[in-house]
C-alpha cells in the first residue's frame, strides 16, 4: 500500500519541485512576484538560486537507481523546507516580509515538508517490508 502510495507521490513532489525551480529560473521575477517576494534589482538572482535548489532536489528524488540518492535527497529536501518556514515566520515577525510573501512561500515550504515527510514514511514501511 506504501510502495503504491510512493510510486504516485514522489514524482508528483518531484514535479512540483521541478516546476518550481524551472519557474524560478525561466521567469525568476514574475516567480518572486507570484510568492511574494521583493522587487528589487537582485531578486531574480536570489530567486535562481532557490530555483536550483528545487531543480536539484527534484531530480535527485527521481532517481529509481539508487535508493539511498532518494532518501537523502527527501531529507535534504525536508531540513531546506522546515528551514524556509522558519524564514518565513522571522521574516513576518521582522516585518522584512509581506503576509502575502510569507503565506505563499511559508505555506509552500510546509507544503513541501508534509510531502517529503510523507514520501520519507513511505520509503521506510516499504523498505521495512521488504526486509
């Protein structure tokens, strides 16, 4: 049931990432724009850079060939996210950025960490299972 459940969550979470990273760097103001980030003259380099993290991610837990690559890139994935909601909050509390900013990129990051963390307890049972 786990195994099954992974086989549709983690290219879904993938693609999300993909998305994300591709956006970010194709459109990178726009993509600052649609999460509520600042407008000012370096923000498309700091939206790239959080684009290439997402592209990187995705790709890594993609990658059917090794197991190990899949896991740690889903934890990886899940400390960068819990990390971004804690940005998120100090940047509402330090008023450096919009409720908008921090609902759009905060929500999204916790969105992402519900997924890596499922995707992760997936991994586990089916692993256990298989042992």
């Amino acid at each position: 049931m786990n195994d099954t459940r992974n086989r549709v969550l983690v290219p879904t979470f993938a693609a999300l990432r993909f998305a994300t990273g591709v956006s970010a760097w194709l459109a990178p103001q726009k993509t600052a724009r649609l999460i509520g980030l600042g407008s000012d003259r370096q923000q498309p380099f700091t939206t790239q850079l959080f684009g290439s993290r997402e592209l990187t991610l995705a790709i890594a837990i993609t990658d059917t060939a090794s197991p190990r690559l899949r896991t740690r890139a889903l934890q990886l994935g899940l400390l960068v996210d819990t990390l971004d909601v804690v940005a998120a909050i100090r940047g509402i509390r330090r008023q450096t950025l919009s409720p908008t900013g921090a609902i759009v990129s905060g929500g999204g990051a916790a969105l992402f960490a519900c997924l890596g963390l499922a995707a992760l307890t997936g991994q586990s049972r089916a692993t256990a299972t298989v042992t």
